[in-house]
C-alpha cells in the first residue's frame, strides 16, 4: 500500500500524540487513527482509488473532509473522557470542529488557499506561488496559528488536571504542528 500523501498521515498523527501526558500508553492506538482521519480529510477521490479499487460513489464518502473535521475531535475527546473519568473534554469537541474548519492551505497558483492562509500571506506580504521559501514561511505561520488555536480549545483540560505542566507539555507538543511542514518538505 502507498500513501501518496504522507504529510497528511504526520500531522495526523502529531495531532494524536500530544496528548501523551493525559492518557499515555493510549496514544499508541489514538495516534495511528488520529492519523487515518487525517488523511482521509484530505485524501483525494483519485489518491484513495491508487490504494485500493472501489467505485467513484464509495471513494467520495471516504475521501469527505468531515472525517477531519469531526472524526479527530471526537475521537480525541471521547478518549479523554473516557480515560480521564470527566465529562469536561467533551466541551473542547465543537470549539475542537470550529478550528479545523478554518483550513491551513496556502495560496498558489492551482488553489485559493484558505481564508487563514490569504490573510497570512497578505498580513506578512508572502508570495508563495513564486517562492519556496515564501511558501515554507506560510506554511509554518498558518499551522502555528491552527496549532495555537487546538491549544486553546483544550483548555478544558486544565481543569480536570490542573498541573500546569501538564498542559503545557501537551501545548509545546502541538507547536510540533506546524514544524510537520518541515518532515516532509
């Protein structure tokens, strides 16, 4: 099996992985499917069919991009829920939803990007069409800031576990976010 898109499986799984501090041994299951769901939020229809046959109608449903967007938020707080015995992670879901929504693509010359991702360049005055360098800048802006903003929607967390340290562990884990740019460029 290829994956024709492994930065998408990375960052999934980064996305997975920094909650080590709350629920440790788990994160080895949570991870590889945070990753999955990744992926297949950003999966093409033509990239899922490379991997495995199957009609154009059931390629689409597995290629949506809710499967980001509202699979690894509940994934994620269900699981800490479950694990840490509270209801509270369960309130980070839809603040969890609203900021994958936003997107992280960059402006080129094929696609628009996201609205994040023209408000970046234009805020910083990048081209990233014309530059590479310009495109790495925006890359890791825009993911630092989507990367900041998950941290933020897991706030809840503090309160069922209110050692600093802890959260902000798991915060300097999601800073690797946007360094993911950097794994695969």
């Amino acid at each position: 099996m290829k994956i024709n898109n492994l930065e998408e499986v990375i960052v999934g799984a980064v996305v997975g992985f920094v909650f080590i501090p709350y629920i440790h041994f788990h994160v080895l299951w949570l991870s590889p499917l945070t990753a999955i769901l990744w992926w297949l939020g950003g999966a093409s229809m033509y990239a899922l069919q490379q991997i495995v046959s199957m009609p154009d109608k059931v390629a689409d449903f597995f290629t949506q991009k809710l499967w980001r967007r509202l699979g690894v938020p509940v994934v994620i707080c269900v699981t800490l829920a479950i694990y840490l015995k509270s209801w509270i992670p369960l309130v980070s879901g839809p603040a969890l939803w609203g900021v994958l929504t936003i997107g992280y693509g960059v402006p080129s010359i094929a696609t628009d990007g996201s609205p994040l991702g023209k408000a970046v360049c234009a805020f910083l005055g990048l081209q990233p069409e014309y530059s590479h360098r310009d495109k790495t800048t925006a890359d890791i802006m825009i993911r630092g800031t989507i990367g900041v903003l998950m941290g933020l929607t897991m706030l809840s967390l503090f309160f069922i576990a209110p050692h600093v340290k802890w959260y902000l562990l798991t915060v300097s884990l999601g800073m690797m976010y946007p360094l993911t740019v950097l794994m695969v460029d």
